[in-house]
C-alpha cells in the first residue's frame, strides 16, 4: 500500500442518498480473501473523503447446468461495482433508519480485469 492511503481526509458533509461522481482509475483497491470466495473493495469516498470499504461475494460464472470434471468454478467480481459510503462518521441529517454507514454518497468502481477475479492458485474450487 502507499505511504499515507490508510490517512482518513475526512470532510464535513451533510448526509444525502445520491450518486457522488465516479472515482479516477486506481482510486479504489480490491484485496481477496484466500480462498478467493470474497473480495473486499477499499478506497476514500469522493464526497467526504472518508475510508470505506465493502466485502463482496461475487457468484460463479457459468454455474448453471453440468460442468465437465475437474474444472474449477471461476469467481468474478463485476463490473463496475457499486460502493455505499461506509466511513462510518457522523453526518448531519443521517436519518436514523439509513442502512449505510457513511454520508449516503454511493458511486460505481471500474476494477481492471486482473482485480475483479481471484489471484491464480487461491484455492478456488
């Protein structure tokens, strides 16, 4: 990780469910699980600047019907993503029932193709 991503630059907002702009390319981040069966996108929110992250667990591509023995089931992230803002600080005028963490922004993630599958040999089957 670079030196100082982990620095939360939170910013003063009011809380509003509405779609914050699409982050720049390599904004935001994706770190699987071993095993490969969850992924967890991380980044800052291009509202307020707060770190967030969300865990996904993406379905089998092609798992329907037979599959010929000994191929391994592919676990695929798609794309893009949509993030909630999860920074977990408080907003003003976050209504009680909210079901995010965050001041309400949520926004697509374009992953490059390497990141949206798990790394070779995490012991998908």
């Amino acid at each position: 990780m670079p030196s100082g991503e982990n620095i939360d630059q939170h910013k003063t907002v009011k809380y509003i469910e509405v779609e914050a702009a699409a982050p720049a390319t390599g904004q935001f981040t994706a770190a699987w699980a071993a095993g490969g069966r969850s992924v967890t996108v991380s980044g800052h929110c291009p509202a307020c600047g707060g770190r967030t992250a969300t865990e996904f667990s993406p379905g089998i591509v092609g798992s329907k019907g037979l599959r010929r023995p000994g191929r391994l089931a592919t676990y695929v992230l798609p794309s893009p993503v949509t993030l909630y803002c999860e920074c977990g600080h408080t907003h003003d005028e976050r209504p009680t029932d909210a079901l995010d963490k965050g001041c309400g922004r949520f926004w697509p993630v374009h992953l490059p193709d390497d990141a949206r599958r798990p790394p070779t040999g995490a012991g998908q089957s």
